[in-house]
C-alpha cells in the first residue's frame, strides 16, 4: 500500500481508504461501525498498511468532510503500525487522531476492542504526547472506571474474566470467551472456566474489592461451567446488592439476537437458556429478569406463564414449574433446584383442581411449545407426596413422552427415582440442591424485592419513630436548593477529581452535543461553571452516593463542601419533571412518621422512579406528585432514563395514605412545595390528590412490571427522618 496508489470512498459516515480494488469491494465491516459526532471514522482496507502516514494523501483530500478529529481502524486481520507512526499523521494533517496499538476484534453491534494484555486505543492531539483510553470503542462507562488490574481478572471484550486461581498465570481467553456480547449498561465477568474447580467466595470478593462502588453495582456474572453456577448468589449475599447472572455464556444467535447457552462439565456446549438473564436479590431465591417466553401462552409477569385459568406455568433455573395459579409464595422448592446441564425439568405439582387426567393433557401441550433441544433432554418431575392417582398420571406422561419414569421432588429440595423411593422409602439422592436452610418468604413471582444494602443499615440505634414524640434535629444546611456555584468552589472540585475530571469532562462534553437545551445560559452564566457543575452530578450518579447522603445528614463537621454546592448547582441545570414518581419506605414506619398533613424537609438529594416497582410486603409504596424533581437520563452511561432527583432541602407535603389491601402494597401520597412557596392553599393540594388517587387506581389494576434497573434502589434511609428513623421536626398542615 503506497499513498499514490490509494483510493477513498464514503460508505455511510465512514471514510474507506484502501487500494483501488480493495476499496471497490463491499466492505460488511463499515456498515457497522459507530458514527460519533465530531469523528470520523476512517476503515484502512487491505493487508499491507506499513504506516498511518501512507493515508495522509487520502485524507486531506477529503479534509473539509473529516473534520478535527478521526478514528483509525485497521482491518481485523493485520497488526497496525505503531503509535507513533499515528502521532505523524496527527502532525501532518493537524487534526486529532485516535489509533489502537494493537489488533482488534469487532462484535456485530460495531464496538471494538483491543486484543493484548495491556492493549489500548490511544488518543493524540497535534503537537502533543499520546495517552491511553483502555482496549473499548466506544468506550462504556463502566471501562471509565475499572483500574489498571483486578486481582485475578483478564480484560475481555464483555469486560472481566476470572478464571480461578489454577489458571491465573496462564489464562488466554478462548473463542467463547471473546465472543461474550459486552452489555453497556452492566459489567460482565466471565466466572471460571469448564475444566476448572469453582472460583471460591474468597477469591470472588477479592477481585470484586477492586472495583469502585458504581461497578461493584451493576454486574452481570455468567457461568463458564457448571461449577461457577452459584457465583453471582455467593456475591449477591456478600455485597448486599443485586446481582444479575446467566446460567452460561452469552452468545450472539444466528439472527443477531442475544442467545445464553450453558456448558457442560467438559466444555461442550448445551442447549439455549429459557431465562436469558436472572437477577439475584441478597437474600432468597433469583427472579427472571429477562425470557424467551412460551410461544402462544400469555405471559403474567416475567417469567410466569397462563396455562389455564387455574395453572400457572413459572421459569426457575432447573427448567419449568406447573402450579397452581394462585400457588402461595412460600411454595418454592422448585425454586431452588439447580440447573443441570443434562437435562431440562419440568416440576409438575397437580393443584386440586382440574383432575390429574385433564392436568397432564395441558402438560403435553405445554411441552410441545417447548424447543426441540429442550424436549430431548426432558425430565418430568412430581412432588414425592403426590398422590397415588396423579402420580399414575405423571407416570404414564414421563414414559410416553421421555421414555422414562417421572423423579420425585422431596420438601427439602432433593430428586430421586420412583423405584428408589417405592423400594427404600427413602430416596436415593440423584440430583441435591445446595445446603437448605429455611428460606425467607419469595417474593411475587417474577419481581424481585427491593433492599437496603448493609452499608446503609448497620450501625442503627434499636430506637425507630413509633415512640412516641422522638423527633430529631435537622442537620445543618450546607447547601440551599438551587444554589449556585462559585468560581472557587469549581477550581476545588477540580483540584479534588484530579485526572477522574477529564474523563467526567469528556463525556459531559458529548451529552452536550446532543441536548442542546442544556447548554443554554442564564447572562450572569458561564461555560466554564456550566461544565463543572454536570461533572458534579455524574461523579455523583456514579460514585458512592450513600457517602454523599450521609454527609448531609450528619451534624458534624464534613470537610470541604465544594463538591456539594457544585452539585447542587448541576441539578438545578437539569430539566424538570412533572408528574408521578415513586420511591418506596419501610412498612413498620411509614404510617407513624407520615400522617396526613405532614410538612417535612429532606436535607438530601431525594431519588425516585418514574417506573413503578413492586415493593416487598414489608415495604409501602411512597406516591409522589413532582414538580420541582430533576430527570437525569443521559448524564451517565448505563443509568436507567427513568430516574428523578428532588434538590437537596426539597420540602415535601403527606397528602394522604392508604392501607395494604389484597395483592396492592400500603401507599402515602405525597406532593414536593417548590422553594418559592411557603404553603399552598387546600384546593390545590385537594386537587392533585384526586389526580393521584386516579392515576394509582388505574395502575393498580394491573401488576407493576418487573423493574431491571442495574443497581438502582428506589429506596433507603427514610425521607424526612434523620439515619435511625426518627422524624425530623417539622409542622402538622391543615393543608390537606
């Protein structure tokens, strides 16, 4: 390839350049590249590129389309030419120039990453030295936060791969492993690998300590084998978070779509995951998060499907359950059966009605919706106390359809032969769950409970606000709503963040490209202040947001408040919401510390849903009417976009509350008093309770959906009430 001799071509926004009849080939690889704003990409073609310079000929002929900044690729199979040779071009055509050092590997959405033990994109500006972005393009924003190394752990394209300690000082990732779809909004760790013994809790948590609080949040663990298959519950426990996991590898299908397929003990690859993605709460059994659905039944939640009226078809991670529709939560053995990679159980538990006969019939039907690859490694299963009449029935299902007798289910979890039972009575055990101890309650099938990290509950006085009149003082204000930075309190952020501002600056400066209605200005405004303050709130949204809680809340001394009074001048920035949001509050509470009437200041920044979650049965739903709360979508990669922030000292009026009833959580109705307002008068209040009281009504008519927000809890310390529960002073109202 010699400058004279190449060819350029735009294929969409992407700029090929290549030898004439290289560049006259279609190229699949272009069409899938990203386009970036302010950027181009520019795709060298051919398998002979010596030199990044050999293309500065091409490119200032096109010098008014590329604009000030291009992004390298070379073709996937050669080596590029060095970093420095990248630093020429830069000079030569005085643009910005983004290169990898190494070779690269692109995934079907058109990310990119680096291949190599310390491999990266590198960034040059003209007339200045190179610095390193890490091995992804584009750059997700948990790769922003990950450090240099994680003890035990090899950068893959999804993110982390902790192949245990035997093959710490050897571990090359293999074709599977490069193949994991990277999920944007979740990190992905690659647990262990199939010919490997499980990776212990200890070393689980120590490579998760590496990793910042934001991170430490959002992860998503898949099972290379099934050993490894317990890995995201042992974290799940042990950080007091939910953990997301896929019983196998993520893999990309042959439509594109996303695809889990399970491994066996000796590598071989299994059948595709019913359960695509299963969320793990700290304690308890796992929830679906996302499914394949059974073709042509209705779907009542994830991962619950209609059989009938009366049946009930639920996923769990051994296969399928059949029950009753209105079977009680604590029936959930099933549950907490293993997968087996061999073979695929449907748990068949006759309810009382309809009859064993008529039951097996809709069984039949329901399996022969299943997938092929399923049906061949069934196995029917019934609980070992069924009786006699429907356990005839299962029998004759079992043999006609897996040429095999049914197993039998005992109520701590274990699975035998009918043989072995009927013979022993007692079962000869051919498949164990994990040591049962008494579980909790499940939550509703589907939905996973909320919970209250430990970090934010111990340490709290045994004391709570059902005795009567503890009240507590409010904590100083170091901050005012809608309070504006200062010029010094900037340069101190500044100083504070250090490098970690760069990156936060760079990926504000692109949410500013695309919400133009953000940069508009106040005339005593700047740039400067404006760029700061939403630096603020993304180390905010993406740091340790209890550390924050907790210095507001606190009656001492906190140290140097600029990072405070520059977030809080970012949230005044953002846009505003109105309309419903939700949060949710601890039942046993909630109705002492909220009577009607109630005006209340909370002295942090309030988070809450526009989404409704379903709350656990010891939780009550909190029903807010915003005005004033702030939509953060957008700031932070990898945030849900429906998520709302009340400035900090945001003052709140209880309009009213409601009782648990059947199936529908205990609710208090609230509404936000913009900072201008002192009061407002009874009508108005009146009036947006009746527009609650309808809009709830008609939600609670239906089940709220499965909420698979990544980390987020809409829940915690309780609004209005100091970290031990106890109210803080305020006035009763005669405004409701």
């Amino acid at each position: 390839m010699t400058g004279s001799a190449l060819s350029a071509r735009w294929v969409g926004r992407v700029l090929v350049v290549g030898a004439v009849d290289e560049v006259a080939r279609d190229t699949p690889l272009a069409s899938r590249l990203p386009a970036e704003t302010g950027r181009t990409t520019v795709l060298a073609v051919g398998d002979d590129l010596l030199d990044w310079e050999q293309l500065a000929t091409p490119l200032a002929a096109h010098a008014s389309e590329v604009g000030p900044s291009v992004l390298l690729v070379p073709s996937p199979t050669v080596t590029p030419p060095p970093i420095t040779s990248a630093c020429r071009l830069a000079d030569t055509l005085d643009v910005e120039v983004v290169a990898p050092d190494g070779q690269l590997l692109p995934y079907q959405d058109g990310a990119l990453f680096v291949l190599g033990t310390g491999a990266s994109w590198w960034v040059i500006a003209p007339g200045t030295s190179a610095y390193p972005i890490g091995p992804q393009h584009p750059t997700p924003w948990w790769s922003e936060h990950l450090p240099g190394t994680v003890t035990g752990g090899v950068n893959v394209p999804a993110g982390l791969w902790l192949p245990g300690p035997e093959r710490r000082a050897t571990a090359v990732p293999d074709d599977r492993i490069l193949a994991v779809p990277r999920h944007d909004a979740l990190l992905t760790v690659v647990v262990g690998a199939p010919d490997q013994p499980a990776v212990g809790r200890d070393a689980l948590l120590s490579a998760v300590a590496d990793l910042p609080v934001p991170v430490r949040e959002r992860l998503l663990v898949a099972a290379y084998g099934p050993a490894q298959l317990e890995a995201a519950r042992l974290l799940a426990g042990a950080l007091g978070v939910y953990v997301y996991a896929t019983d196998g590898l993520p893999a990309y299908g042959s439509g594109g779509e996303i695809v889990v397929i399970g491994v066996g003990p000796d590598g071989r690859s299994g059948s595709h995951q019913l359960v695509r993605t299963w969320v793990h709460p700290p304690n308890g059994y796992p929830c679906v998060a996302e499914w394949n659905g059974l073709a042509d039944l209705p779907e009542m939640a994830p991962g619950v499907a209609s059989l009938t009226e009366s049946i009930s078809v639920e996923a769990v991670r051994a296969g399928l359950w059949v029950r009753a529709a209105d079977v009680p939560p604590a029936a959930h053995v099933p549950c907490g059966l293993p997968p087996d990679p061999d073979h695929f159980l449907v748990v068949v538990d006759p309810p009382a009605v309809p009859p064993p006969t008529q039951l097996f019939a809709e069984v039949r039907r329901l399996l022969a919706l299943l997938p092929e690859e399923h049906r061949r490694s069934l196995r029917i299963v019934v609980p070992r106390d069924t009786d006699g009449l429907a356990q005839e029935a299962a029998c004759g299902a079992a043999v006609t359809l897996t040429g095999q007798n049914p197993l039998l289910l005992d109520a701590e979890g274990r699975l035998s032969s009918v043989a072995s039972a009927q013979a022993a009575g007692a079962a000869s055990t051919l498949v164990t769950t994990a040591e049962l101890q008494t579980p909790p309650a499940r939550p509703a099938p589907g939905f996973p409970a909320a919970t209250t990290p430990p970090a934010l509950s111990e340490g709290r006085p045994t004391v709570t606000a059902t005795e009567e009149g503890l009240e507590a003082a409010l904590p100083p204000a170091r901050i005012r709503p809608y309070q504006r930075s200062t010029a010094q309190d900037r340069r101190r952020l500044r100083d504070a963040l250090g490098s970690r501002y760069d990156v936060h600056a760079r990926a504000v400066a692109r949410l500013l490209a695309h919400h133009p209605g953000l940069r508009v200005l106040a005339a005593d405004d700047e740039p400067e202040a404006l760029m700061t303050d939403l630096v603020a709130v993304r180390a905010f949204l993406l740091g340790d947001r209890s550390s924050v809680v907790a210095a507001l809340r606190s009656t001492s001394e906190v140290g140097d408040p600029a990072f405070l009074v520059c977030l809080a001048s970012g949230i005044r920035r953002l846009p505003c919401h109105q309309g419903v949001v939700y949060r949710s509050a601890s039942t046993d509470l909630a109705a002492q510390v909220y009577p009607a009437g109630r005006s209340f200041l909370e002295p942090t920044f309030l988070e809450a849903s526009i989404t409704r979650a379903r709350p656990r049965p010891d939780t009550t739903d909190l029903i807010i009417w915003s005005t004033a709360g702030r939509r953060i979508g957008g700031i932070a990669d990898g945030l849900p976009d429906d998520r709302v922030v009340f400035p900090a000292w945001s003052r709140f009026v209880v309009l009213g509350t409601r009782p648990a009833t059947d199936g529908v959580p205990a609710q208090v109705l609230l509404r936000d008093l913009p900072a201008e307002m002192n009061s407002v008068g009874t009508p108005t209040n009146r009036r947006i309770r009746q527009r609650l009281d309808a809009m709830t009504a008609a939600r609670d008519a239906v089940s709220p959906r499965v909420v698979t927000h990544f980390g987020w809890t809409a829940r915690g310390d309780l609004p209005g009430c100091d970290a031990a529960g106890r109210p803080y002073r305020s006035e009763q109202s005669t405004l409701v």
